[in-house]
C-alpha cells in the first residue's frame, strides 16, 4: 500500500545531521518511523510533535527511548512543510533555554534566509 504524504520533511542547515550522528542507531530507527508519522498523519499525536509554549511558531519532536529523552526543534513552512533545526538527548523534560534559543534564532535565520533569497 502505497503511502500519502501530507507533509514533508527537509533539514535547515548542518544541526539535524550533527545531532544524528551521535545517537544510537534503533534510536535512529525509531526517529524515522516518527517522521513517517509525520509525513503521513493528518493530525500528529501531541507525544511525537508539539507546540512549544512561550516560543511562537517553535516546535519540538519528542522521542522517549529506554528512558532517554531526544527532542528536534522545528517549524512548520507554507502548512506542509516541516523544517528540522537543532536537537539534544537528556534526562528529564525540562528544556533548556540555550538549547530553545539556538532553535528560535535557527528559525528566525531560516525565514531571514527565505525572504531575501525570495527577492532576488
């Protein structure tokens, strides 16, 4: 059965891929399944994708993986479109600031980046 796509998935600039390659690969595994989710569902279960509170137009993807807890900040563009920044693992659910603030200056360089190269 051939999938439908709602929604795609791109990585802005090199944070994702830093990120990724210093986890374990059935934690990898299991990331992807939830970008197929993502990908696929019309309507994401708040578990895996969330708005995060105070930080307009930021979002974390959420993975809890043998007690370890993995987040990827990203943003939704043009409603389809999903842009992953930057991610972390840790222990408990508190996020930190510093890690919430690379990801809103990530997003802010994104759109920045996106309106010049759209006036060109």
């Amino acid at each position: 059965m051939k999938r439908e796509y709602v929604r795609q998935v791109i990585v802005f600039e090199d944070h994702f891929r830093e990120f990724k390659q210093n986890i374990d690969k059935d934690v990898l595994k299991k990331l992807y399944q939830i970008f197929i989710l993502i990908m696929t569902m019309d309507v994401v279960p708040t578990k895996f994708l969330r708005a995060i509170k105070g930080r307009r137009g930021l979002y974390e993807i959420r993975l809890d993986y043998e007690g370890n807890i993995y987040r990827i900040f990203c943003c939704f563009d043009e409603g389809n479109l999903v842009v992953l920044f930057n991610g972390f693992q840790k222990k408990s659910w508190k996020i930190p600031s510093s890690q919430l603030d690379i990801a809103e200056n990530l997003m802010k360089k994104y759109y920045n980046l996106k309106r010049t190269q759209g006036h060109e």
